[in-house]
C-alpha cells in the first residue's frame, strides 16, 4: 500500500509515518519511481507505535516495542524489553500521579481558605443591622 492507504488506515496523516521512517522505527519500500510501500506489518507497526504515544511514550521508547514486532513476534509488548518499557512508563505515571495529587491538595487548600477570608470580609464589613439570621441550631449569644 503506498504512503496515503497507510496512513488513512492508522487514522494519521503522510507525516507520521515518513518521520517515524527518518527515526528508523518504520521501513518503508520503494517502488521504482521512488513510491514508498507499505505492507499489513508496517501497519501493525505505526499502529503500535500510535497507541504507544497516546499513553505517553516518546517515539524513542517505542523502539523495543517496534523491533519485538519486527522479530516476528505476535504483539510488540510481547517482549523483555518491552515489558520494561511499560514498567517505566508505569513508574513515571505513578510519580506523575502522586505529585498532581499534592497539587490538587494543595489548590484546595487554597481555595478553602480564600473562600474564609471572602466570607470574614464580607461578614465583618456589613452593617450590624445587615448581618445574616443566625443558624435556628446556633447558640444565641448575641
């Protein structure tokens, strides 16, 4: 299949494929007057490659996962070294996790306690006369 077929195939454009070729992770064919083709595997390939950098990884860590398909294997993750790749990846998802979880602490942190400065303020600066009913539970001190 020429360069179009393979890339309307894998749901990306003509780029993807020549720049995975200029990387070494796609080898394409070349007809006589110079038209790349491709066949069904390096498909499988660009596809495992997209799939691959949807979950974060970048095009270089695709490579084990693309030579394992290269080595006949049946999936790319089918491998040693691709195993490790998902591991990777893993523990650099859980660190991402764990740091976007201190921040979501840390803007709510935040937040509660710019929304008790807000409500002080606008409590402190209404008239005596203006001041909101007291809760029907609340102690009547006043």
């Amino acid at each position: 299949m020429r360069i179009g077929e393979l890339a309307e195939r894998a749901g990306t454009t003509t780029r993807a494929p020549r720049y995975d070729e200029a990387r070494g992770l796609l080898q394409a064919k070349r007809t006589p007057n110079g038209h790349r083709t491709y066949g069904e595997a390096d498909l499988r390939l660009l596809q495992q490659i997209q799939m691959l950098q949807r979950f974060g990884f970048g095009l270089e860590e695709t490579r084990p996962f693309v030579e394992c398909l290269r080595a006949g294997h049946p999936a790319g993750d089918s491998c040693p070294a691709s195993l490790r790749g998902y591991r990777r990846k893993l523990t650099e998802l859980h660190a991402c996790i764990a740091q976007l979880q201190e921040v979501r602490e840390q803007v709510s942190s935040q937040l509660a306690r710019a929304e008790q400065s807000l409500h002080e303020l606008a409590y402190a600066s209404a008239e005596p006369g203006e001041r909101r009913p007291r809760c029907e539970l609340a102690s009547s001190d006043d």
